[in-house]
C-alpha cells in the first residue's frame, strides 16, 4: 500500500532523513522505532504533507503522492494523527470529531462513522459537548484517534500516541491501535516506547540518524541482541 524510495528530507541546512526507503503492506501495522531525532516523525509528516521531500519518491495505493500537500493526502486515504494529539482546545468533541471529516461529501456515511467512533470510545460521547482542551490527555488521544477514523483512511499514521499518558492508558491506546489494524486499516506507527511497538506490530523498520538500519518482523527486533541493548533496556 505505501512504498517509499530513496526519502530525503530536511529542515533549512538540516538534512532529517537520508535516504529512507521501507514499505508498508495493506492490512499491516509497521512500526517505526529509534531515538528522538531519529527522522521517525519526519518520515510521517512527508508522508502527509506536512514536510515538502526534497528527493525519493513516495507511492500510496497505486499512485505518486510525493509533494502533495495535507488536503490532497487527506483526500488519498491518509490519515495523520499527530505527537501531542493538536485537538481543537476551544471546540467541542463532537466538532472536533465533524473536522475530521471536513472532506467528506457523505453525511450519512460520515453519521454512521460518527456513530461507530461514539461506540468505541462511550466516554467522548459523554463528553461530545464538552471543550476538548478540558479533556484529560488520555480522552484527547482517543478523541485524536476518533477525528483521524472520521476521514475513514485506508492508511492511518501515529506519532508517539503514548506520549505523557499512564501506563494504563498507554495499554489501552495501544490496543485501540491494534483494533484499527484488525479492523482492516493499514497502520504506521511511531512509538517512543519500542518494547510495545515491538509486540504488536508484523514489521519494524529501525530508524538512525535519518537511515533505515535495521528491519525486520517485531519478533526479529525483540531477540536481536543489538536492539535490545540500545533500544529495550537490555
């Protein structure tokens, strides 16, 4: 489903990726693993828009989306749900939910999908009315997830969704992540926590100073004594 080649991407003088080339299959949650600064969370961004490429090539579903900007991959089938899950402070879940699906022209569909968010998530229909930015961080990483399910991708992409949250809600997000991927979306992940990015995704890609490294299925990168030792804590 996406196929990336030969990804270069920078920031002014600062080159953040160096060649990046990895591949995620439909139907598949792939996890991007490595330090900060790695080029993780550039890689997402490129991918929706948010960093312009400066060369490589990246190909979704059968077509070149390298350069479009976050409408156009939007509209392709690509969802992004950002580090420190950006909700719209000083509106209410349910408009925050309705933003996730500003491209839509369906409103049945976009109501059957709304429904089916409230369904998964009962506590922001408890709050649908309620400002997003008086939710606490774990109800906003479900509301950043629900907003992202809105535009109903073939391919949602998450940036460090455990972020600041307890230990408990990190074993619930993660879950719910797990669930998008049985559900049938393709899933790419970015997770400061490697260990639990490792046991639930089919493929890993170990990101370093802008290079892939390393690659392998989750249970490759779990025993591999090198990863272990830098990433796992031995």
């Amino acid at each position: 489903m996406l196929e990336i080649r030969d990804l270069e991407c920078g920031y002014g003088p600062v080159s953040a990726l160096k060649g990046v080339s990895l591949d995620v299959g439909a139907g598949e949650l792939v996890a991007l693993i490595g330090a900060n600064g790695a080029g993780k969370s550039t890689t997402l961004r490129a991918i929706s828009g948010l960093v312009k490429p400066r060369a490589g090539t990246i190909r979704f579903d059968g077509r070149d989306i390298t350069g479009f900007d976050p409408a156009q991959a939007l509209a392709a089938g690509v969802a992004h749900c950002p580090e420190g899950r950006r909700v719209f402070p000083y509106m209410s879940v349910a408009d925050n939910l309705a933003m996730g699906a500003y491209l839509r022209r369906d409103p049945i569909l976009v109501g059957q999908d709304l429904d089916r968010v409230y369904s998964d998530f009962p506590r922001l229909a408890e709050r649908r009315r309620q400002a997003a930015g008086t939710l606490s961080g774990g109800e906003q990483q479900m509301l950043a997830i629900g907003r992202a399910l809105m535009s109903r991708p073939k391919l949602v992409m998450f940036d460090e969704p455990s972020l600041g949250l307890a230990p408990t809600i990190v074993e619930q997000t993660l879950r719910i992540i797990r669930g998008i991927r049985d559900g049938g979306a393709t899933v790419l992940l970015v997770e400061q926590n490697a260990f639990a990015a490792l046991e639930i995704c089919d493929y890993a890609y170990l990101i370093a100073t802008g290079r892939v490294v390393k690659r392998g299925t989750g249970a490759d990168l779990l025993a591999d004594p090198n990863v272990r030792e830098a990433y796992l804590g031995g």
